[in-house]
C-alpha cells in the first residue's frame, strides 16, 4: 500500500530550505569574510555582513539574532583592524550602519515572537472549538468497534468544515459524516448546527430518512435566522448510516458526498453507491423524498465514510487518490489500523501537499473473539508528521 517514490520530495524539499535558512547567517557572514579579504580595500562587504542578522531576525531566537549580529559586527571589526583603517570615516559608517541594523534585527525578532506567540494562542482556541464540535467518540458503541481521524490540510490549522459524529440510539448506531461548503469560523457554526440536530433526530426520528430531514430543516432554519444560507456557507454534502441492533446490515442515506466503502473481512470490498443521487443538504433547489438503500453487514466488515478530502487528494501530477483501489485485498485488524494505513498513504500520495481538510469515521461489525480497540480523534497538520 505504502510505495515509497519521488513524490516524498515535498517533505524532504521542505526540511532542506529549513536547514539552509538556518545555516544562511553563518555562511553570509562567511562570505562576507573571503570577500573582503580577496577584494580591494575600497570595497566593502558590508551589505553581505548585515544580511546575517536581517536573515536570521525572523526564524531564530533572541539569543540567536543577538549572537549573529555580535558576530557579523565583530567581523568586520577585525577586517578593518587588520587593514589599520578603523580610524577612517566610511569604516566607521560601515560599523555604524551594521550596528543599526543589528538593532533593528533585534526589534524584527520580537515583533515576530510577539506574532507566533498570538498565532499559537489563536490556533489553541480553534483546536479547543474544533474538539468541542467534534469530541472523541467512544472506541465501542452499541457493540461496534469506531474509530474516527480529522487531518487538517494546512500545517497547525484546526478549524474546518469537516465533519462526523455517531450515536447509540433505540433504533441502532446512526452516524453522520459530511462536509460544509467554506473554512473558518462560519464553517465550524454550520458543522455545530448539523451534528446539534443530528444528535437530537437520531434518538427521535423512527428513520434515517427522518433524519436527513431534520438536519435539512435545521440547516434552512439557521439560514433564515442569519438573513441566508450563504452566511450558513449555503450547504453540507453528508452521508447518514444507520446500522440497526443485533441486525446485519447498514442502511444508507447520500445526500451528495463521496460513497462509503465497504471493507469485508477477505479483503473484499463495495462502494456503497446509492440507486438515487440526491442533492446536499441546504442547496433549496427542490424537494425530493430521500430513499435510504441497504447493504449487508457481515461480522468481521467494516464501513468507511470520509470527506472528499481523501477522494480529492492529488499527486504531483495531479492524479486524484483512489481509495477503493488502494484499500482493495488488503485486511486489517481494527478501524483504527485501517485508518492509520490510510492516512500514511494518502500523505504518500500528495507527498504531504493536501489542499483539503480530511474526514474519516469507520465503525466495524466485530468478528467472535476479535478484541475491543482504544482509539481516539485525532486532529494532525501537515507538519506534525
């Protein structure tokens, strides 16, 4: 499942500009040393030697930008020494004017300190809220095994449109997956409204189609209440199951996501496609009844439904992720092992350069004897690898 090709470049590219910036200081100043010694008194590195601290100001610490202007001053301090012309007024300029910018590196470097320390705060409160929106689901409910996974597309950015949530109810385990329409703020506002009404028309409505829609219902009613559903980013594709107690089989409603896929214990496998497409929830193009199909559930199978996140996903020749040919034959242990697997080859694929926030949910049906797994959510930018 795993090949590992060219397409990890995009990771390794990007720890090599690291370390290059990191090492660039030191060899500016380096430079700037050979240069001034090979050249004619009358020219100067000076440029070269107050581009260290410059450089260095907003990716090193204080101590670090302090250091490398001392250095890049003490250098050229010793050049002119050495030449007997520190006594000489554009020497002393020179001096001057790399002291004033080692200064002002200095003030660069905690302004941008200041900024990360505000931005870190910022992205603790959209993890809090994204949590809050989408909390751990249990590892077993009504019997099944669960695991769930949210993959934030951009490095340290938690807040999306994503969604999933499961509940235990008297007419089985009902599960929602589905995607708002935007980012941001908004976009976490519309994915509490539908989990909200989610959670409160599974334990109510006798079917899935009942469910589906009073989300549909929920979703205009925040709609007009804000003045449109555009400030409600205008609608959400889902897909609802509903897997019914001591009954083998799940029961579906696609309300324009992607298909689930349905993984059997042989490594078998069925795209769970529906026998009527239907438009996403909140579109208020029309009224049409939605229809729920049903497939079997065989001890040892396990659903999964995930966002376009995944099936959109793209390599560096912009081929799209196809997660029923990569998935098909193959066997795992639990949920959770299967969605580990799938994360590490997604990010394979895109060489870590997902445009997408990433939804995954898989609930599995346990074979006899098969043990109970701990799993939690969790939520990983892409420079957590």
């Amino acid at each position: 499942m795993g090949k590992r090709d060219s397409r990890r470049g995009g990771a390794g590219e990007g720890v090599g500009a690291r370390r290059f910036v990191r090492a660039l200081p030191a060899l500016m100043i380096g430079v700037g040393i050979v240069f001034d010694l090979v050249t004619p008194t009358a020219v100067t590195a000076v440029p070269l030697f107050a581009a260290a601290p410059l450089i260095a100001a907003p990716f090193f610490s204080l101590a670090s930008t302090v250091r490398t202007g001392v250095a890049a001053t003490l250098a050229v301090l010793a050049i002119r020494l050495s030449d007997g012309l520190i006594t000489k007024v554009v020497p002393l300029t020179d001096l001057l004017t790399l002291i004033t910018v080692s200064a002002l590196a200095l003030v660069i470097n905690g302004v941008v300190r200041r900024s990360n320390e505000q931005l870190a705060s910022a992205r603790a409160v959209a993890e809090t809220a994204m949590r809050a929106v989408l909390p751990t689901p249990d590892d077993r409910i009504g019997g099944l095994l669960v695991a769930a996974r949210y993959e934030a597309a951009q490095a340290d950015e938690f807040v999306g449109g994503d969604l999933f949530a499961v509940a235990d109810t008297p007419h089985g385990v009902r599960l929602v997956v589905g995607d708002v329409r935007g980012k941001g703020l908004d976009a976490v506002e519309a994915v509490a409204v539908v989990i909200g009404a989610f959670r409160e028309a599974a334990e109510q409505e006798l079917s899935l189609e009942g469910v589906a829609q009073r989300l549909e219902r929920a979703l205009a009613r925040e709609g007009s209440r804000r003045g449109g559903l555009d400030s409600m980013e205008g609608f959400v594709t889902a897909v609802l199951a509903e897997i019914p107690v001591g009954a083998g089989v799940v029961r579906i409603v696609n309300r324009g996501h992607p298909e689930p896929i349905l993984l059997h214990a042989d490594g078998a496998l069925e795209v769970l496609a529906p026998t009527a497409p239907a438009l996403p929830i909140g579109m208020d193009l029309g009224v049409w009844p939605d229809r729920s199909d049903e497939w079997e559930l065989p001890a040892g199978a396990t659903l999964l439904a995930f966002t376009d996140g995944l099936s959109e996903a793209r390599d560096a020749d912009g081929v799209f992720y196809d997660p029923a040919a990569r998935l098909r034959g193959r066997i795992f242990p639990g949920p959770e092992e299967l969605l580990s697997a799938l994360t590490d080859d997604v990010r394979l694929h895109t060489g870590g350069r997902a445009t997408d926030d990433l939804a995954l949910l898989a609930v599995g049906r346990p074979a006899r004897g098969q043990p109970q797994r701990r799993t939690t959510v969790k939520i990983v930018g892409r420079g957590s690898e």
